[in-house]
C-alpha cells in the first residue's frame, strides 16, 4: 500500500447549532485540512496521485467554497441575515462540527476522483477530527491519527475557555 499526505490551509468560520457553549458564537479558525491518499499501486509516473494535481483540484474547491466563508447549518438565522448583506454562507445539513467539515472535505476529494481514505481537519493546532469511512490507524509516518505531534482529540466541555 502506497499512501500520500497533502496539507491545505485556509481560514473559516462557524457556529454550532443547539449547543451550549461559546462555540454557538460565530467564531473563525486558521484551519489546515490534511488529505490522505492511498493506493496498492502506482500510475505510469510511479504516483499515488500527483501533489500539485491534488492541490490544485482541492485548492480551488476550498477557496471557491470554504475559504473565508461561514459555513453554516441549513436552518441557522445566520443563514438569512448574511445573503441580506449580500454575502454567501456556504450552508451544509449538519452542524459544521470540525467532524462534519471533515466528511465534507473527504466526500469532495472522493467526488474529484482521488484515491483518499481519510481527511483531518484541524481548528486549532490541538483540536483535530478524522473522517475515515474506513477504520485508519496511522498515518504516513506511522503515528496514530489522533496522536500526532498536535495532541489532543477534538472536545467541546461547555466549561472550556476558548471557543473551538
Ligand atoms: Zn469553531
């Protein structure tokens, strides 16, 4: 098995949904998404998938539709009130959790035709969450998904002092 890793960055913002704590605010994060791409075998050119292909189908997804955006749930007021500005959330069915932007940013790299096994969205450099449809116990360097040199999973104690 082959595996290649390729890191996005952009900048978004959010809010949960029914949930109690500040992260019900609209809050932004510098995030970096971490793609993951897997395969028994190697095209003519000996690749996984070539990195500056990945980049730039993915780059341009994430800054037509993610970059700088809200992303928000479909039934959120917010919704509303930013097309009144003239500006566009970029709406989902699911609370943008960092789990459900996860999904999200795997389905896309799915639909683009790559090979991918898992994506990893990181808000903050200690607050990840893994999208795998399949179980993945590590990654390209061989240390577990959720103990990377980051730290700790994701979590959202209503008690934390920063937003997530
Ligand atoms: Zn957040």
């Amino acid at each position: 098995m082959y595996e290649i890793v390729k890191h996005i960055d952009f900048c978004f913002g959010h809010r949960l949904i029914d949930y109690l704590g500040k992260c019900n605010q609209p809050h932004g994060h510098n995030g970096r998404v971490e793609i993951r791409l897997a395969s028994d075998t190697l095209d003519e050119m000996g690749m996984v998938a070539d990195f500056r292909d990945v980049r730039r189908s993915m780059q341009a997804w994430i800054d037509e539709h993610l970059d700088h955006r809200m992303i928000l749930r479909r039934d959120d007021p917010l919704v509303e009130a930013i097309e009144a500005l003239g500006q566009h959330a970029y709406v989902i069915d699911d609370n943008p959790t960092t789990e459900n932007l996860a999904r999200l940013v795997y389905e896309q790299t799915e639909a683009l035709g790559f090979p991918v096994i898992a994506v990893t969205l990181w808000e903050t450099p200690d607050s990840h969450a893994t999208y795998a449809p399949t179980p993945v116990t590590a990654t390209a360097n061989g240390q577990p998904a959720t103990q990377r040199a980051f730290g700790s999973p994701t979590h959202r104690a209503a008690s934390d002092s920063l937003p997530l």
